[in-house]
C-alpha cells in the first residue's frame, strides 16, 4: 500500500514487533509505521480488546499522518 | 554472465580451524546450534557438480525474509548440514515445494506454533541416496535423512531468516525443526505410493514437503482392519488441534505391519481414508470457547453455520487425509498433526 502512494501502517502486538520491524525491512519498507499494542490478544474479552484499540488511536493517527514516528 | 552481485553468496576467509570456524558461525547464527562442516569453495562446487542447475539459478526466494535461495546458496547450507553433493537435488526440489503459496511458508516460517517442515522421498532416488524408510525412519542413525532434515532447516533459517525469537516466533518449538526427513517404504505399502497418488509415475523421484506440528505414536496389536480404523480415528480428536479449527491436512504413518492389517481387512487407501474422515468428527463443543470461534471464523464458509453441536471433520474432504507407509516390523504407526493452515507439496527430483 504504501509503495502504491496510500497511508499505511501495521498494528504488531509487543511480542511480535521484532517480527514486523524484520518483514518490513525484508520486503523493503524498514520505515513502514507499526502501531504497538500490549500482547497477548488471545486472552482478552471484546471489551478489553475495544479499550485497547481506542488507547491506541492517536499513536495509529500520528503514524498514519506522520506526525509520528 | 556475471550474476548480479546479490545473488552471490558471500565468502570470508576464516583460519582453517574447526572451533575457529564453529565459533564465527554460532557468532553469526549461521547454525542451528549444532557444528556445522564448513562450507568451503571446494566443497560447494562438489556439491554444485551434482545439478544441472546453473549455480546462480534463484530457485525461489525464501519467506519470511525472501532471501534468494539461489542454487549455491542452497548447496552452501547442504554443505554445512553435512549433506553427501548427490543430496543436492532433493534439497532443489524440496526449496522450490515449499515457495508454493498452498504451503503457506509464511505462515509456517513466523508463527508461534511448532511447525517442522518434513521431507518425504518417494521414487527410486529414496533408494539410490539410501534415504531410511524402515526401521526408526524419522528417528536418527541415516545419514541422509538427518542431514537433508537439518539443510532444510539451516535453508529456513539462513536464506529464509526464521531465527527463533526474531522471525521465528515459535512458542516451544519442537526437535523435528532440527532434521524431518524419511522416505515411504514402498516396498511394504499395500497400497500406490504417495507421489503417484499425487500424479507422478512410480518410476520417478519426487520430495513432498509437509508443515508438521509433531508425531504421536500409535501402538495397537489389534488385528481387526475397522478396530485399527476406529483407535486411530479417536487418536486424532483433540481438542486443541489446528486440524479441527482450520480443516487440516493430518497425516498418518502407518507402520508395514497396520498397512498388511488393512490390506487382510480388504481396505483401500481411499477406504481408509474415508472411514478416519468420517469416525474422527469431532462434536464442535469439545473445542474451547475461543476456538469455537476460531472454527466459525475459519470454517463457516466450508460447513455452514457451527453450532455446539456440529461435527467438525478433521479435514474438509476425506481425500485431505495423506497415509504413506512407512517403518519397519513392529505394531505402531504415527500421526502427524498438520499445522492447518498449510497443504503439502510435491516437487520431481531432478534425475
């Protein structure tokens, strides 16, 4: 996408940032904005996972927009 | 023609010193925690003497990190594993299987689940490179087996990138991620060998590659074909199974003595098949809660909506189920959990 011109980011979990920094940089993008958010999902109810998608809003726009990096 | 740069594996000059040399490896992680042979100019080019594959050929580029996986560098990691250079060929083979997308080497490579690639020879390459199909064929002691196993790995891992903790984001792992590797004993199969099932002549070689969770013995002396259908049927529901979640592609070793049960039993292959398919359903309410929704997530499209009450089938078709035999004497066969998301591949081995 972002080769394509358009915004894009990718939201990684902590345990799988390292994997995300190294597939962005194996496919060429060392760059490509990765939003963090807390591991693990798997365990957390829908209300849980919603509170943590609005927590991390602002660092998803601020990556998007790119005041943020 | 000169390669571009890229696609040359690097050489270094190192002291000609064993633990020198093992030292710079494990340094670098360019093993997989074992001692390597060192890949010398002279040894790679032996190998390279066994392919019709011009040295720089880029067989596919290798997920997660898409390293090209070029014909040296393939030879280069044989080496290091400790391959004999007639091995080379099943190693070319096997590269090009698993940068199929139905393997979902991607999936296979990063995922927190502990997924070995397994090799499976057939055809008479299996007997010329003296690939072990009896007696402890996935355990140790054949020198081809373990080290075509271990030169996948090492490829995963160098050309591919997958070290654990960084790309490799496996949970625990298992010891079939070190060396997987057998060939069918064909000779004790009742039954058309694997790569002929799949569309090959008996009379060629071919390597199947396999995304294989872990193995599970199976010991039963029964001697009643529908009774060794029943008992292994149930070995396959488990709860906490890919396989049920994500409709799998399990895979059974049957041992020659089970295979001449089955035969004695009149069962065909596609018998056997069909009569696990349909006695290892599983009631959707054995899985987790979570996992009830990871199954209807990933299988409503396949069976419709799921309720607690539905029978899940292990695989979305019967034919899904892969059988080979293989082992020698003896009153066991192994079952080998797929990963799920995954379907094995077969490559022709170049003669």
């Amino acid at each position: 996408m972002a080769k394509r011109g358009k915004a894009a980011l990718t939201v990684c979990s902590t345990a799988f940032v390292t994997l995300g920094r190294a597939q962005a940089r194996a496919l060429g993008d060392a760059s490509l904005p990765i939003a963090v958010v807390p591991h693990p999902f798997g365990l957390r109810s829908r209300d849980e996972i919603r509170e943590i998608a609005s927590a991390c809003v602002d660092e998803v726009a601020g990556l998007v927009t790119g005041t943020q990096r | 023609m000169n390669a571009p740069e890229i696609d040359r594996a690097a050489t270094l000059e190192c002291a000609d010193d064993l633990e020198a040399i093992n030292r710079l490896y494990r340094e670098r992680k360019w093993s997989d925690g074992l001692p390597i042979v060192p890949p010398t100019p002279e040894r790679v080019e032996r190998m390279l003497a066994h392919t019709k594959r011009a040295r720089y050929d880029v067989v596919t580029h290798v997920a997660p990190a898409y390293g090209a996986a070029t014909v040296e560098r393939i030879a280069v990691n044989a080496v290091m594993a400790g391959c004999d250079p007639g091995y080379l060929r099943v190693l070319i083979a096997a590269t090009e299987a698993i940068a199929d997308p139905a393997f979902n080497l991607q999936g296979i490579q990063a995922t927190t689940n502990p997924v070995a690639v397994w090799l499976v020879v057939n055809g008479p390459a299996a007997t010329s490179l003296n690939v072990n199909a009896a007696f402890n064929c996935i355990g140790q002691g054949a020198w081809a087996n373990a080290t075509l196993g271990r030169a996948m790995r090492l490829i995963l891992q160098n050309i591919g990138g997958a070290l654990p903790g960084e790309m490799d984001r496996a949970t625990q792992g298992q010891p079939g991620k070190f060396s997987f590797c057998c060939a069918e004993n064909e000779d004790a199969s009742p039954w058309e060998p694997l790569h002929v099932e799949r569309g090959f002549r008996r009379d060629e070689s071919t390597v199947t590659v396999v995304g294989a969770e872990g193995t599970l013995n199976m010991n039963t002396h029964s001697k009643d074909a529908m009774e060794l259908v029943r008992v292994m049927a149930e070995t396959l529901i488990h709860p906490p199974s890919n396989e049920y979640v994500h409709g799998g592609e399990p895979w059974l070793i049957i041992g020659p003595e089970h295979a001449e049960v089955f035969k004695r039993g009149g069962l065909t292959k596609d018998d056997v098949k069909r009569h696990l398919w349909e006695q290892s359903k599983m009631a959707a309410s054995q899985l987790s809660t979570k996992e009830l929704q990871r199954a209807r997530d990933s299988r409503t499209e396949e069976l419709g909506e799921i309720e607690a009450g539905t029978l899940l089938p292990i695989s979305p078709t019967a034919d899904e189920i892969m059988l080979i035999v293989a082992g020698g004497p003896g009153t066991h066969s192994t079952y080998v959990p797929c990963f799920g998301n995954s379907r094995a591949v077969t490559r022709p081995i170049e003669i």
